[in-house]
C-alpha cells in the first residue's frame, strides 16, 4: 500500500464545512463528518500522492508521533467504505 | 443513506425543495399531499434563491429537489448553478419524465451532482399503468444518459403489492443499468398511498420474502451496486427514527413556500406551518412554533416520555400517530408499547386478507382526482 496514490472515488465529494469546522465527504442524499484526523489525511488523498508521501507530510505537519499505523488502519476502512480507491 | 449525524445537529443540514407539484405521472402511492390541487402559487426563481442562500448559512449541505417532478420548472437550471454556486450537493430526483440527453448533460455543467430515476416496475406494462403514462423506455434510455454523463446512478424503487413479487427482476434490471445505488422503498402511507391502502399494502408473507431477496443480493452484489431496502414498517415492533427527531436536521419547502420539518407534516392539524415568503430559514427554524412544537423530548407522552428508547427513534412518525389515533403526539403505533399497536395489527390483518383479491380502481394522483379527495383517508382504529 505504501507506495500507492489513493483517490477519491467519484461517487464522494470532500469539503471543508465551516458551520461544522470540519471536513465532510458528501455522496448521494448522504454526508459523513469527518474527525480531525481524517480530515487531514482524506485532504492529501489526490491520487497524485503516494501513501508514503502522505504520512511524511502529516508528520512534518504534527510532529512528534509515528502516524503510520493510523494512517494505514484509516486508508484500509475508508477504501472498504468505498471512499477511495488505489 | 444519511451518515453518522448524529453527532452533528441543531441545524438543517438537509433542504428538500419540492419545486413543483405538478407531474406528468400519475403514481397512486405517491406520498405528495392530496390537495396538491391548491398549490399553483409557486416560488419564484428568486425566492428559491434567496431560500438556497439562508439555509445554506445555515449549515444545509445537501439539497434535494424534488417534487412533483422538478423537470417541470423551467428554471431548474437556474437552480441547479446557484445551489452549486454555494457549495451544496444537489440529488435531482426524478421520473426522468422531461428530460433528454441534451438535458441531463446541461445539468451536468450547470454542476448537478446526482440524478435519482424512480421507476415503478421492472416491465413496461407495470411500469406505464402504474404511472399512468407510457415511460418506461425514455426511463431506460434516462437512466443510460445518466450513467454516461458520469453521475454517481441512483435508483429509486417504491415498493408495494403489486410490484413486490417482481423484486428479482426489479434488482436485476438495476445491475443491467448499472446502477451503484439502489433504493428500494417499502410505501409510506401518507397522501395518496394512504388513499390507496387497500391495494397496496403487501402482505406479511410477501414482506418476508422480498426481504430475502434483497439481503441475498445485497451480498452477492456487494462492493459493485449497493442495495438499500427499507422495511415496510407496519410490520414492524419499532417505529422508524422519522427524520431523524422533528426540526432535527431535515428542512423540507413546499412549492408554495411553507416550511415543513418533514414533507408529509402538512397533513397534521393546528399547526401553522410558516413560509418563507414571509419568515427567514433562521427565524422559521429557531423560532417558529411548528419547528419547535415536537423537537427534543419534552412534548412527548407516555409511553414514549419516560422509554429508554426515546432517544432512538424519537417516537416515530408524528404523521402516522396522527393519522391512527388523532393524536399527533402520542407514539407512533407500530411500536408495540403503544396502546393502538394492536388495533394497527388488526386493521393491517384485515387489508391483508382482502387485498389479495383487490385489484383496481386504484386511485391515480392526478389534479381532478385532487380536487375530489381533499381529506387523509382515516383507519378505522378503534378509537374512531
Ligand atoms: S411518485 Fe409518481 S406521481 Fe408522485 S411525484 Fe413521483 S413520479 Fe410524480
Ligand atoms: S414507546 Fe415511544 S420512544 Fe419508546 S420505543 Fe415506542 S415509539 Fe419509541
């Protein structure tokens, strides 16, 4: 996985919401709040960046923590929810 | 389909704009209000505007425009570009019945996007008599349209008595088209479905069966077209969590500019529903009586009040408590801790022995026929 671009699938839209100060993902007649963390990571879903790529950027962004894990564990359910695809 | 939102609310982040009631079909379980005769003084392109722009300050997210048939307002474009202008996700749903491919793709540059295709039946001999007009093919050749402009296709499928034995062929036509959703939707009773009960509703035994049918292919299709289908909820212990608790998140406008926390509100009595002509989305949200008459907890009554299961489904459908027991406030009486649950079992018991020999005449919603129901056929629960 670590070495692939993830993107979004066309059935989903990502946007920032300001009345909720958070990031959503709208799909047909449905939406989804996403958490800070995935918010982060979904904004550098592009399908031009490599997961590798990805998981520096949010370390260089919130230093101090090893986020591979997450990050993994994150793209693995959202590619099972149908969010992205590799 | 909604996500988690739960964790999200005190806002309206679902507007529905009915846009029109006018329609070129004539479906006899449609859940429009039978007196959509009276409803030809129509928002103005500006006033849906304006609309759009108030409630999206809101915090409305997603826009749905519906109907009637929505394809009628000559200023759905119009609509379309300004609903995108300001960041919603605009659902067009539609017979298709208006449309053509020329259309569809317009609609794709004016940034619609989703389209939503009803059909009634899986063949054109159903499909056409139940909406009264011969559609089917031009739904056919929508739904390939649709498909080719890139649009997420969503399917939409009301399901009742006589179209519920074709629920293989139904999910089949779906894969054929290449859908990625598909709704299949037990009739709600309300509006002209409700005039036609006798007919429609299926019976517990077609219930189960159709229930089979759709969880046997929500796995076999799995991760290529996803299937939801909802349960039809007379017969059910639990009342559905309507709109997700009233003045919640949902924000439905009428063609004639009233604001409804659902769209089958109107049919409830001693309310006055405020209208946008008149009354900001703010204002009407956070202040008028109807949004506040049943929202949160504190107008219920037993045996809702002190359940553990408030909370959950909010009490059920207002509408349907209304309509069975003249109550609007009391549960919903397909949960079976309300005192009309068993009067409900019986009436439905009934329907469903004699329905099976009923076949027509189905009352279609058409204006005349408008004109001449103008009151909610009533089930004779005991109480009345
Ligand atoms: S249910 Fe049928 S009649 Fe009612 S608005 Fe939809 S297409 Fe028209
Ligand atoms: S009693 Fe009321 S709140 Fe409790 S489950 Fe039934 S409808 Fe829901």
């Amino acid at each position: 996985m670590i070495n692939q671009m993830p993107s979004l699938s066309s059935m989903y839209r990502f946007q920032w919401e300001e009345a909720q100060s958070s990031y959503v993902l709208l799909y047909p007649e449905g939406m989804v709040k996403l958490s800070r963390t995935a918010g982060e990571i979904l904004k550098r879903v592009t399908g031009k960046t490599t997961v590798k790529q990805l998981v520096s950027d949010l370390e260089t962004e919130f230093p101090g923590s090893d986020l591979e894990p997450d990050v993994l564990n994150f793209l693995t359910e959202a590619e099972k929810n149908g969010w992205i695809s590799f | 389909m909604a996500g988690s939102l739960s964790s999200i609310s005190g806002k309206p982040l679902w507007l529905l704009a009915e846009l029109t009631y006018k329609c070129p079909l004539q479906c006899p379980y449609c859940s429009n209000p039978l007196e959509i005769s009276k409803y030809s003084n129509e928002l103005t392109t500006g006033d849906w505007f304006r609309v759009l722009r108030e409630a999206r300050a809101l915090g409305a997210m997603q826009l749905g425009l519906s109907g009637g048939e929505p394809l009628v307002r000559k200023d759905l474009e119009e609509i379309i570009a300004e609903a995108h202008r300001l960041g919603y996700y605009s659902n067009l749903i539609t017979s298709g019945v208006g449309m053509d491919a020329d259309r569809v793709a317009k609609f794709k540059t004016s940034g619609l996007d989703h389209i939503q295709i009803s059909f009634q039946a899986s063949d054109k001999e159903l499909n056409d008599f139940l909406g009264g007009t011969s559609s089917f093919a031009h739904k056919l050749e929508m739904a390939r349209a649709v498909k080719d402009q890139g649009y997420p296709m969503v399917l939409n499928i009301v399901l009742h008595q006589k179209n519920i034995e074709q629920l293989e062929d139904i999910i089949k036509m779906c894969v054929e088209l290449k859908a990625d959703f598909v709704e299949l939707a037990s009739t709600q009773y309300y509006g002209w479905s409700r005039l036609n009960i006798d007919y429609l509703l299926p019976t517990r035994e077609q219930v189960t069966k159709a229930e089979s049918i759709a969880k046997r292919y929500q796995t076999e299709l799995e991760g290529k077209m996803k299937i939801l289908y909802v349960v039809p909820d007379y017969y059910e212990k639990r009342p559905k969590a309507c709109m997700n608790g009233w003045g919640s998140i949902f924000l439905t406008i009428a063609p004639d500019g009233r604001a409804l926390p659902c769209h089958a509100a109107a049919t409830l009595p001693d309310i006055e529903f405020p209208n946008v002509r008149d009354n900001s989305i703010e204002s009407i949200w956070d202040d008028s009586n109807a949004f506040n008459k049943f929202r949160g907890f504190e107008w219920m009554e037993e045996p809702c009040r002190s359940c553990p299961e408030k909370e959950k489904d909010f009490g059920g459908c207002r509408c349907q408590a209304y309509m069975m027991t003249g109550n609007a406030a009391a549960a919903d009486p397909v949960c079976d801790k309300s005192p009309h649950h068993a009067d409900l079992q019986a009436e439905v018991a009934l329907i469903e022995k004699t329905s099976a020999n009923k076949n027509e005449p189905l009352i279609f919603r058409t204006m005349k026929n408008s004109k001449k129901y103008q009151t909610d056929k009533k089930l004779n629960l005991s109480q009345n």
